[in-house]
C-alpha cells in the first residue's frame, strides 16, 4: 500500500478532491497533510476528514529537513503529493524521497514554469502572452523548480474574451478530475 502526505499551503481544495477521491481505494492511503500556514483553509478540510495535520514553517523546512525526513520514514509515507504547495522543496527531502513527490503546475511545462510562475501569475501570463491554449502538467519534483519528468499534462482551450480568472477556473476543473487519475498511475 502507498502511504501518502499531501503538502498544501491554501485553501486545499485539490487536497480535498484527493482525499476525497481515494477514500475507499485500498492502494493508496492519505496519512497526513503538511502546510506551512497555520491559516490555511486547507487545515480545516483535512481535520473534517479526519487526517492529520502538521504545521511546519519555511524555517523548519529548510534547518530541520532531517527530523522532517525521520518523521515521514516513521510515518512509512512513500509518495508526497503537492497540492498548492508555495515553497520549494529542500534539496535533502528530494534525495530522500527520489521519484516520490509528484506536484501539479497550472499550465503546460515547460512553458509558465520556473521561481515565482504559481497561481494567478501563471494564468495571467498566458492571457498577456495570448496563448490558445493552457493546462497542467502533473511531474516529479527535482531541484529545479517545474523541471522533473512529467506524468501527465491536460489541456483547456483558452478564448480571446478570457480572463485570468476565467481561465483558473477552467484549470482547477481540469486538476480536480486529472490530479487524481495522475497519482493512481503510480499506484
């Protein structure tokens, strides 16, 4: 069996829909959620489905990856999921996990990708850059930001009248039935 952690630093609706998703699948099991926001919507949707949550900050993350690392082998969790998770992921973590923390990026990789190309700035740069089409690209995490392999990309159409935040509309609905499928082709 996979024993997942999902690190999500939002309002954690797709953490949610992965929850939800994989509920009763004897394959995979969400054992935690890690944020790094004590604020974070996404608290309140774990705790509703009764998951643990643990709050770690951008400090502890980056001085104290070992314990972080010590306490996911303990948890025996074998695959991290991403799920809005705005900080980058600390060289050591990725060492010990190799091939086993996937994210989604809204849009299609390599392009909108690299430091800072997250959320609204992604949407809002293919509607300047009048792109006709956008996705997500769900791929292993490495050192570099949105660089590993890629698992799966969707595609939405993009209209001449849309906006950023019609187009990010159109991308969550694309995560929430694609983001899923993603994870279970590790399984």
């Amino acid at each position: 069996m996979t024993n997942a952690a999902i690190f999500a630093s939002g309002e954690g609706t797709n953490a949610e829909n992965i929850i939800k998703y994989f509920t009763n699948d004897p394959r995979i099991k969400i054992k935690l959620v890690f944020t790094n926001r004590a604020e974070a919507g996404v608290i309140a949707r774990a705790e509703k489905h009764k998951k643990n949550v643990q709050i770690i900050s951008k400090d502890s993350l980056e001085n104290k990856t070992s314990q972080i690392i010590e306490f996911l082998k303990a948890e025996k969790i074998n695959l991290i999921i991403l799920a809005g998770f705005l900080l980058k992921i600390p060289e050591a973590l990725i060492k010990a996990f190799p091939d086993k923390i996937i994210n989604v990026h809204p849009a299609l990789l390599p392009k909108f990708g690299g430091k800072g190309m997250y959320g609204m700035h992604v949407h809002k740069a293919v509607i300047a850059n009048k792109e006709n089409e956008s996705g997500i690209t769900v791929h292993f995490v490495n050192e570099e930001y949105d660089e590993g392999k890629i698992i799966l990309q969707e595609k939405c159409s993009v209209a001449n009248n849309d906006t950023a935040e019609s187009l990010a509309k159109k991308i969550h609905e694309l995560e929430y039935v694609y983001f899923p499928k993603a994870i279970e082709k590790l399984l």
